[in-house]
C-alpha cells in the first residue's frame, strides 16, 4: 500500500507540473503594456520621418531647379522656364506642384523656382528658390548666386526670396 501511496503521488505532482505550463493573465498584460508604450513612443517618430522625406524631395527639386538655371545661363546667357532646363524633374508629383520662370531683364534678371502643395497639409512645409546675378565691379562680368528657402509655416503657400542672398519674411534659408 504504501508504494501504491508513493506512486499516486508522483503522478499528481507531474500532473500538477503539466498544468502549469503557459502564461499567467498578469504576465500577458505586462507584456501588452510594455509593447503599448513602445509604440506609443515609436509612432510619432515613424510619422514625423514619412513627413520628412516628403519635405526632403522639394528641397531636392527646387534645389536641381536652381542649380539647373544656373547651368542654362552659363550656357544660353538667359534663365529658362521648367521644360527648358533638361534636369528631369517632373512639374507635379503626389506632394507637390513645381514651377520655375525667369523674371527681369538685363543685370536684374533672375529666376524663381517653387513647390506648392498638391493638397492642403498641416504637416509640410513648401519651398522655394531663386537664382540671381551679382556684378563683378565695373566690368560686364556677373556671378549667378542661388538661395532656398523654406517657409516657416506648415501648409503655407511657397514665399518668393527677395533675392539670390536673402530669404523673405515668413521664409528661412536651407543648407547656410
């Protein structure tokens, strides 16, 4: 009888230890609090890099815009419009209008570039650029200097630089 007794008991305490098996309910919530914070934390980075990215491929653009004016009046001695500079950029992706003119004649010509919003955004910014020509002294020689600019506003319409130097009020300059 008794080792009828020792073996009841060994099979009710394994029994018991192939009960056990698995998470308590407060181990799981700890667990689901845990990864809620985490997220909680991760979210708004992840959302703030997508709006970067968008911000980064105006200021790509407007950039190529500028560089490419400055390039065309090397070559042709005047600033073109969007279509005639040959830098492979799109007039409107999913985020954005882009729009480049020349503007002036002689010593005070200059060209203007931009992106406007396709839509209305509250969370980024548009930008814009200009290319303008400085004198060198007395002589008919002229440097083209460029500018980009980024408005300050999130959703604000793109602010024209009141020249190749200086960004306008409600604008910063980028990459200075």
């Amino acid at each position: 009888m008794k080792t009828e007794l020792k073996a009841k008991f060994l099979q009710h305490i394994l029994d018991k230890k192939k009960g056990d098996e698995g998470f308590t309910l407060i181990e799981l919530l700890v667990v689901i609090i845990i990864i809620g914070i985490l997220s909680a934390i991760a979210l708004p980075s992840f959302l703030n890099q997508a709006n970067k990215a968008k911000q980064s491929e105006a200021k790509t653009y407007v950039g190529s815009l500028n560089k490419g004016q400055q390039a065309y009046f090397t070559e042709k001695g005047s600033f073109g419009a969007l279509t005639d500079l040959g830098v492979g950029i799109k007039s409107q992706t999913v985020n954005y209008i882009y729009a480049s003119a020349a503007q002036g004649t002689g010593t005070g010509v200059n060209a203007y570039s931009n992106s406007s919003l396709t839509g209305t955004s509250n969370v980024v910014r548009n930008y814009s650029g200009k290319v303008s020509l400085i004198s060198e002294g007395s002589s008919s020689d002229a440097t083209s200097i460029a500018i980009l600019c980024e408005t300050t506003a999130v959703g604000a319409g793109p602010i024209e630089p009141t020249t190749g130097q200086t960004c306008a009020g409600n604008s910063t300059a980028v990459g200075k």
